[in-house]
C-alpha cells in the first residue's frame, strides 16, 4: 500500500520568515495530494491541495509544489505568522473507485518564534 | 458553511464495552470515512463507506468494529469490546467525488478514553 513519509517532524521558524515541509510517497500512481493543519485538540483542516496534473499552486502565502518523477511534494509558507504555529500533516490519494482513503504523513510541528 | 459534525465529544467507557460513535456528515457527500489518531501520532484510515456499503478497510478494522449509516444521514462507527489500545480521537470525514471534488472535510473528532 501507499506509503507516505514526512519531514522535518519538528521545526521553529522565525515570524515573517519561510518555512518548507516535505513529504515523499510511494505509489507512482497517487493523483492528489492534500495538506492539513491541526491545532492541539482540534480537527484536521484543509488548507491547500495539488493535483498530479498540476506542478504548482498557490493560495495566498501557502504553496504547493509536486515533484512526480521524484515522487515529492512540499508545502511553503511565507512571511509566517504566529497563527501559522500547528501540526501539519501531508497525505496522498490512490485512484480507486469506491474509496477515496487519504494516507497521511507522520506529521511537522510548526512553531513560529515571535 | 457546511460541516460535519460528531457526537459525543468525549467518550469515556470500560474496558470490554461497546461504544457507538455518531457522524452527521455533510448533506450531499457521497463518500464516507473513519480515521483515528492515537494521542501525538499521525492520523490513520479505518474504514471507507460508499453506496451503503464498506469499500475498503484497514487491518485496524477488525471484527471489533462495524459501521453504519442508518438512516440516509447519521454515519456510525461501532466498536463491540473496546480495548485499552482503542484510546484514541476518532475522526469522520465526507467527501463528494467528483472529477473537480476530491476534498474530504473532518468533523471536529470523538475522543474515546478506555479505562
């Protein structure tokens, strides 16, 4: 089964600074690939999403970048804020009609320094 | 907006009782799912739901486990004999499949505490 791993596990950035988060998977035939925010106790939130026909996309100061051939995605954040301080989680998507089951990575903690 | 909602909050029971956790997804989603997070870890797919049926499930969802959606709008999760190990936020998720919609939405988690 898909396989999806995640790093840094935790990082500490400076507020206004960038930060990258990078996730790796193992099915060459995963089409989407979405990027969750969790603050402590609370759900996980949609915040950006790519799909396997698109190299790049941008929401404001979040990006999303995919690497197929390399089998990659990351997310950016610029000018980071301390609202930007959670847990983030990548997770992919194999195409199989009738289940649409998200793999998610393993996680980042975010923090950003004021 | 619309969103998905989850009952109860917080579930505390014994070991070897059953539990139901409740769902309402969002109205015109089609796809059906349950995940869990054991405290700090990563989140994990248990079980799919679609057209009134399971299509897939994890080695976590064994026998123990069984899901419902009894009524064209409540999606339930059912645990028979919980076991300590079962602790855990349980999390439904929707979606609405569709060449332009592949988004699953979260409700806001059942935290289950065995004891």
């Amino acid at each position: 089964g898909e396989n999806v791993e995640q790093h840094p596990s935790t990082l500490s950035v400076q507020e206004g600074d960038s930060a990258v988060i990078k996730c790796t998977y193992s099915d060459s035939a995963s089409n989407y690939f979405p990027w969750y925010k969790q603050e402590l106790g609370k759900r996980p939130q949609l915040i950006i999403d790519i799909r396997s026909n698109v190299g790049e996309k941008k929401d404001q100061r979040i990006a999303v970048t995919l690497n197929k051939t390399a089998k990659h995605f990351s997310l950016h954040i610029t000018e980071t804020q301390p609202e930007d301080s959670a847990v983030y989680f990548c997770a992919s998507k194999t195409p199989n009609f009738g289940n649409e089951k998200l793999t998610f990575g393993t996680g980042t903690r975010l923090t950003i320094i004021p | 907006e619309p969103e998905v909602t989850q009952t109860p909050s917080h579930q505390v029971t014994q070991m070897g009782q059953e539990v139901i956790l409740r769902c309402v997804p969002i109205s015109n989603h089609l796809y059906f799912y349950w995940y869990r997070q054991i405290l700090g870890q990563k989140v994990e797919f248990l079980v799919s739901f679609y057209n009134n049926e399971i299509s897939e499930k994890s080695e976590i969802f064994d026998d123990q486990f069984s899901v419902e959606r009894p009524d064209g709008s409540n999606f339930t999760l059912k645990i028979r004999s919980t076991k300590l190990e079962d602790s855990a936020m349980y999390f439904c998720a929707s979606s609405l499949r569709g060449l332009s919609s592949y988004e699953q939405y979260f409700g806001p988690g059942t935290r289950l505490t065995v004891t």
